[in-house]
C-alpha cells in the first residue's frame, strides 16, 4: 500500500510540470523576448515598459482529470521524497511437512524408537510438543515436556508398544502447527485357538450313532474365539467357546474325529484336536459265524454270523470286532439267516445273502449299517426264485452276484443264479453237466470268464462256463469218480473257496483232511493241488499245526500281504495264514481274551489318573487299563508263585502312589501289597503278618495318606472298619464289632475317604451309605433307610468322593446307574443309566472312579468292559480301543 501511495505522488509531479511547461509560465525564460539587431548597444535606460497585453484567454481545452489538477498555489514542486523502508517480514516458524516411518512386528511392551526427521522450512525457533509419548532433539534426552526447536535439528520419538498381539499404539509430534503420527503395531496374531476334548476319553467305543462331545477352548493369544467344528458339526457356547459341546453323527467301524478351531484373526487349526471312536456294538464272541470277505482300504475283515444275525467287521490291526449291521445297527429289514456275503468294493457296500424268508439278497452300508434289499420274493422278479441260498460271489465286469440256491434242499436241485445289481432280476445261470453233491460255496474267475464252485460231497472244485452254462470239473473227483487234477493231496471236504488271481490259482480251505484240515492252491490251468498250510499225501506237513484248524467254514485272501485269512467257527478266530509254502499260521484272536475282566468288585486309580487297576477274583489278578489307549495289562498274575503269594478272592483296590504300589483286600488272604512294576506281591494283613485287630473277609480298603495309613472293612458276621498303619502293619479297629456307635454296620463293601469333614464314607451292605467319625467311630446314616429323598439305592458296591460338587458318586450294580448322593441332605440323583444318557448300558457296575473334567469311569465285570461317563450329559461309552 505504502508503495502505491509513493508511486502516485511521483505520477502527479510529472503531471504538472508537463502541463506547467506547455502554457509557458512558471520561469523567467519563458514567453516570447525580442530580437535584438547584431551590434547594437542596449540603452542605459531601459524603454518605458509597455502595458502588458491583455492576456488571451486561452483556448479551452478538456478539463485535466481531477487527480491531475495542479495545486492552487504555484509552489515549486516538492522534491522526490526517497521511498519509505518495508517492515521486516515475522518470523517463519512452520515446517514443512513431515512423517514417520510406522512400524509393525514389534515385541511386547518395548520402547520403541521411531525414525529421525530434520526440521526444514523453519528460519527461526519452533514450538513442539507431543502426545502419546517423548522427543529428542539432536539426540538429547527424550522428554514429553513443550520445547522449541531449531532449524536443520533433528527430532526422534519413542514410545512404550502394547502388550498384546495386534495392538495399535502412537503418538502426535507437533511443530510449529504441523502434525505427524508415529504408530507401532505389535506381532499379529498368528495361532489358532488351542482345543481339548474332556469327553469321550482319547480312545473310546459307542453304540450309539451319535455322540455328544465335549470339551474346552482357549486363544493364547487373547482374540476371540469365532467357531469350534467337531468334524462339520459347530460347537454351541454359552461362555465364548472356553467350554463347548456337540452332538456328532458317528459313522460305524472305527474313526478318528477331528476338532477343528478358528478365531477372530482367521487362524484356523483343523486338527486342535482329535480322538478316536469305534462305533457299533462290540462283539465279545462270535456265536455261528458263516462266512468272511476282505476290506483291503480298512484292512479289516468282514465275517457275516447267523447266530448273532450280524455284520462284523474285524479290525486286523487292534482285533476289536464291532458288528457294524444288525437289528439294532443300522436301519432297514433286519437279518434272520445270514449265510454268505461279498464286498463290493468299487460301490462300497456289502452283499449279504439270508437264507431266511424264502431267500433275500441285501445291500449294506458298512458306514451306517442300512441295510436295503436288492432281491427277494417280493423285490427284483425274474426267472428263478430264491429257495436255500447259501454262498454269493461278486462278479463285478457284468454288474451281478452268483447266487449258489438249493431249490428244494435236494441236492439234485442245487442250481448256481446270476441277480442283477441295478434291478435285482434273477435268472439261472448253469445249464447242466457235472451234477452237484453237496456245494458249499462259489467264487468268480473273472480272468476265465467263469464261476467256480467247492463240492464236499463231490469232493471237487466245479468250473462253470459264463457263455455257455455248462458244469465241468476243474479238481479232484470227478462224477464218474476217477481224479483229475493231481497234487499234494486229495480233497476231502472242500468248504470255502477264494480267488487268488495274481497267483493263477484259487485258495481253498478243506475242513477235514487227515482229521487237520488243510488250505489248498488249486491251479487255474491244470488243477493241480498244492498244499499250502496242512498235511501232504502219504506223509509230511506243511507248516506246523498250531493254532490248529478246528472247523474251519471260510477263507478269502488278504490282498495287502497275499495271507489267507480263515475264519474258524469252533474256536472263535481268525487265523492268518501264509500262501508262500511255508505254511505259517498266526492267531487273530479276540482281544478280549487275554486282558477280559470276569469278575471283578475293586477299582482303583492312580495319581494322574492314567490307569485304573482291577482286582479280578475269578482271574486272580491285578489289571492294568489305560484310560488313554484302552489297553489292558496284567500287572500281578496270583497263578505265578515267583510273584509271592497268590490271590484268592481280591476285592478292593486302592493305589498309594508315593510307593508306586496297589494295596489290595482279599477276603481270604487279608491285605496284599502289589509293586506296579514287578507285581510282587507282599501280605500285609492274614497269615500272621501285622498285630491287632483281626480282619475277617476283608473286602474293602481306602489310604489315608496323611496319617500313613490304610482303612480297612470287612464283610463277616462281625463286621469292623480298622485302622492299618503302613510302617508297623499294627491294627486298630475304628468302628464295628463293639467299637463306636451309632446306626449298625451290616458290612463295609466300599470305604472312602472325607478328610475335611473328618470322616470315612461306608457303602454299607444294606444298601445305605454311613458316615463314620473318625475319632470316635460314631455311625450316623449320611443316605439310605428314609434318608435322604431321590432314586432308591439298591444295591451299592463302590463310590468316589466328588469334592468339587459336594457330593458322592455311586455306583448301584441293581439299579444299573451312576447315582449322585448330596452330602449334606443325603439326596440322590440319577447321572447315567435308567433312561439317562446314551450310549451302552450299565449291567452290573460294580466300581467307580473319578476322572476329571466331570467324567466318571464305572467298572462292569458284567459286560467285561470300563466305562466312561459323562457326568454332565450322562452319556456312556466304553475305554475301548
């Protein structure tokens, strides 16, 4: 502004001299002079002046713009002022613009330093303050006080990062009215949600199609959990997945079920957990099995029994057997007489044959147990009925099985029938030829396009042609009865046939030759007869004879190790049997039958609760079940005299873990002490050893640790609950036989241990629970006898001290449930059993213990099985394997 004014006023001095000097006024030089002649002297005295001439008016001209008048006084124009000084510009204390570097990945609660920026744009002292954390300047202390900087400084921040996954933390710098951010985000979270399945146990057997599992969740790593699948079945939650539960379908045969996680950062974990479950019932004995095929995927074997009405698969790997179809597995029209099946691998069902009901040819699904009916009297139509069909064979290039059908049970009337996979249409398939005796079982040689048959009573393997029908004999005897094929031996009761294609030979099982039964290869060609496992013609053995056949029925060839796997009715075994020539045989016997419980009332269990041991009296032994396997152990066998004295009657069981021992009541031998490593036995009671009190039928005992000593109960005439110190074996009687008083003590079957309430726990025999003092001996009745309201207790044999819930859990072998006792009002309810929970039923419980996460293991000698049961949902299944 200043500027413009000055320049204005120069404007205008310019202005009025110009026009001063255009009128001709303003200066002693101006206007018009006379001219004076060259050389003449001017006169001394100046001429008269004249008059001025009047002054013109001077021409009118346009009026100047009013800026450009000239002032009203003639007054020399004013001198050129010289320019006015500018004031010095203020102070510039805005950077430009700055930022620092974010950074990521950074540890827990560290003091993180940022990147360092120089201060441009400045030409004096800034301001800076900052929020969220501290600055240095040049790289002095870090403060968070308000400063100044200067230009061309440095400046560095820090702060502290968060001290968990993911967390954002910054901070503001500002100088001179310009701001950045310095931000820090700690590692992100990488982990998915950790899982444990509390219930089932890790490996477990149900019968149930359906299993509720449970179990718990946790993010270490603090996000939250979004969703826990046990295999494609979600989980529900009342507390964010830290505890969960869900009803899953389980297939039959044995599985592994996954558990699989996933939080709020997307981690997804598919196996967070795991467990395996054998579902179906388990067949502890076969009862008249007829027939076996091979399901080389599941490398199991597939046995059809017409005792039990049932499919059993039999795993080659554990030897458990689970019957995987029957009335109450599986749904559809149940079996009456199954005789034969095949596999049918490609379309993964089993073809079943029943004799029953005029004949039926099922389909079923070995994953679920449905069975459906492909052909019968009233399904599939055709040609021929069925009659008495006894055998099937799969012929997979032409979609059909080979029925092998007595038509009247005459063996002038036996007749081989093709059936129609897609239609169950039925038509014959022999047209004549060699006549059948006595056909006891059929197989396809699909590389010879036809079917081949054994003949007991023909004693002979019976080709029959696909083109033409005709019946020929391949092996052994012939109508005529002169023998064709040659070989090791002659048949004499040829009972089951098998395809060895790899081999050009087909397997088969005599059940009686020379009184030892013998496996034949029968060549494909010539016939020939080669003994594989058995006796030879006129001497000599192939193999040796044990496990011996019995009554061998069937036989199929194990693709995956080329062994013959021969089912044997008599004995209850598979044997697996080499094809090599050498004849070696090995035993798939049931896996029960070494570690079976028979009999047995006493359970107890170890520290980490990973085995329960079981005293069984008829067995006399003391086993060991691995509540994380389902393996069974004999730890002391009573019939081994280099383990000390024998068992008699064990009964009660309980574990003192300081000295890796199992002390054991035996009602006829006192107190025995078992080493769990050796199974050493030691008396500790009866026989003279230890002093006091005598304890007559022991039948009960309990450890109380504290103290170092052991209660012990007894069932006879005079019953008593004694005291038996652990370091001198001396007696003392508690309660019982004139000790103590108080409601009668009929006989102590279980004792537990309530320290803080400073009392033992007696299952009584009349079927009520006393509470015994443990200074005085005074009986008082805690439940039972019009104490207490709820389910009746009918026949008690062992409890569990469940602290956590304030209660006893019992185990009633009449009632056949697991049964909660309050322990203050002496209630009871039912937990498992009468119509509570799923799952196998109870039968004969006669032990129980406690597990935790709410899970009860029960012992059934009945059903020479333990349990597991969920105490929350009540559902039961077996530590099986």
């Amino acid at each position: 502004m200043l500027t413009g004014i000055i320049k204005w006023r120069h404007l205008l001095v310019i202005l009025l001299l110009t026009t001063l000097t255009a009128c001709g006024g303003g200066s002693s030089g101006g206007g018009e002079s006379a001219e004076q002649p060259s050389g003449e002297v001017p006169s001394e005295t100046p001429p008269e002046a004249e008059d001025p001439p009047e002054a013109e008016d001077p021409p009118e001209t346009e009026d100047p713009p009013e800026t450009e008048e000239p002032p009203e006084t003639e007054e020399p124009p004013e001198t050129e002022e010289p320019p006015e000084t500018e004031e010095p510009p203020a102070p510039d204390t805005a950077p430009d613009a700055f930022s620092f570097e974010a950074q990521s990945d950074v540890a827990f609660s560290e003091v993180i330093e940022s990147n360092a920026i120089v201060v441009t744009g400045t030409d004096s002292s800034a301001p800076i303050s900052v929020v969220g954390g501290e600055y240095a300047i040049d790289g002095g202390d870090f403060t968070s006080a308000e400063g100044t900087v200067e230009p061309a400084q440095s400046v560095q921040l820090r702060l502290i990062s968060g001290d968990s996954f993911g967390v954002v933390t910054s901070m503001t710098l500002t100088i001179g009215g310009i701001s950045a951010e310095f931000t820090v985000t700690t590692l992100p979270d990488s982990a998915a949600p950790q899982a444990s399945v509390h219930f089932p146990l890790p490996v477990s057997s149900t019968t149930s199609q359906t299993i509720i599992v449970r179990g718990t969740a946790v993010d270490e790593e603090e996000s939250e959990i979004v969703s826990v699948l046990v295999e494609d079945v979600a989980a529900t939650s009342d507390d964010g997945f830290a505890t969960w539960q869900a009803e899953v379908p389980v297939p039959l045969g044995r599985t592994t079920l996954h558990v699989t996680t996933e939080d709020s950062a997307g981690n997804i974990d598919t196996d967070a957990a795991h467990f395996q479950l054998t579902s179906g019932t388990l067949a502890g004995a076969f009862a008249s099995p007829t027939a076996i095929e091979f399901d080389a995927e599941n490398n199991r074997a597939l046995v059809v029994d017409a005792g039990l009405d049932a499919l059993i698969a039999v795993d080659l790997t554990t030897r458990v057997r689970t019957i995987i179809s029957a009335e109450n597995v599986g749904i559809g029209q149940p079996f009456s007489q199954p005789e034969s099946l095949a596999f049918d691998a490609a379309n993964n069902r089993v073809l079943v044959i029943d004799n029953a009901a005029g004949g039926v040819l099922f389909s079923v699904n070995p994953a679920t147990g449905d069975r459906t009916v492909l052909s019968s009297s009233t399904v599939g139509g055709g040609d021929v009925s069925f009659s008495f069909p006894s055998a099937v064979a799969l012929d997979t290039d032409r979609n059909r099985v080979l029925v092998l059908n007595n038509q009247f049970e005459n063996a002038s009337q036996w007749t081989v029938y093709a059936v129609d996979l897609d239609t169950g249409f039925r038509t014959r398939l022999d047209t004549g030829g060699v006549l059948f005796k006595d056909p006891e079982d059929i197989a396809v040689d699909a590389l010879n396009s036809r079917a081949l048959v054994v003949d007991s009573g023909r004693r002979s393997v019976i080709a029959i042609d696909f083109a033409t029908g005709a019946r020929t004999n391949l092996s052994g005897f012939t109508q005529g009865g002169s023998l064709i094929g040659g070989g090791d031996n002659i048949f004499d009761s040829p009972v089951s046939i098998s395809m060895d294609a790899a081999n050009n030979r087909a397997l088969v099982m005599d059940a009686t030759i020379d009184d030892s039964g013998a496996l034949f290869g029968v060549d494909l060609t010539s016939g020939f007869r080669k003994v594989l496992a058995g006796p030879r013609t006129g001497g000599g053995f192939v193999g040796s004879n044990s496990p011996a056949f019995k009554t061998p029925v069937s036989v199929v060839l194990n693709s995956n190790s080329s062994r013959a796997l021969i089912l044997d009715d008599d004995t209850d075994i598979i044997l697996n049997v080499a094809t090599d020539g050498s004849g070696t045989r090995r035993l798939i016997d049931n896996p029960g039958t070494n570690a079976l419980i028979q009999n047995a009332t006493g359970m107890g269990i170890d520290a980490d609760q990973r085995a329960v041991y079981i005293a069984d009296m008829t067995r006399d032994v003391l086993m060991a079940v691995d509540l994380r396997s389902g393996a069974k152990t004999l730890i002391s066998i009573g019939t081994l005299e280099s383990q000390g004295p024998a068992f008699d009657l064990p009964s009660g069981v309980v574990i003192d873990d300081e000295n890796n021992r199992a002390l054991v009541s035996d009602v006829a031998m006192g107190v025995l002490a078992v080493d769990l490593n050796s199974g050493m036995r030691t008396r500790l009671a009866g026989g003279g050893n230890g002093s006091g009190a005598t304890l007559e039928q022991p039948t009960s005992i309990t450890l109380d640790a504290v103290n170092e000593r052991a209660l012990v109960g007894t069932s006879s005439l005079h019953p008593l609950i004694a005291f038996m110190d652990l370091s001198t074996l001396q007696r003392t009687t508690l309660t019982g036989n004139g000790a103590g008083s108080g409601v009668e003590l009929n006989g102590a079957r279980d004792i537990i241990m309530d320290a803080e309430n400073h009392r033992a726990l007696v299952m009584d025999r009349d079927s009520s629970i006393l509470a015994v003092d443990l200074t005085t001996g005074e009986r008082t009745t805690l439940s039972g006898n019009g104490v207490g309201e709820g389910a009746a207790l009918e026949g008690l044999q062992s409890a569990v001290l469940d602290k956590t819930n304030n209660r006893l859990l019992v185990a009633d072998f009449i009632a056949e449930t697991v049964v909660a006792v309050d322990l203050v009002s002496g209630d009871r309810t039912v937990l498992s059993g009468a119509g509570v929970g799923s799952g196998a039923s109870l039968d004969f419980p006669t032990g129980i213990q406690l597990l935790d996460n709410d899970i009860a293991v029960v012992l059934d000698p009945n059903v020479h099985e333990v349990f597991a049961v969920d105490l929350i949902t009540g559902t039961r299944t077996t530590v099986t394997p």
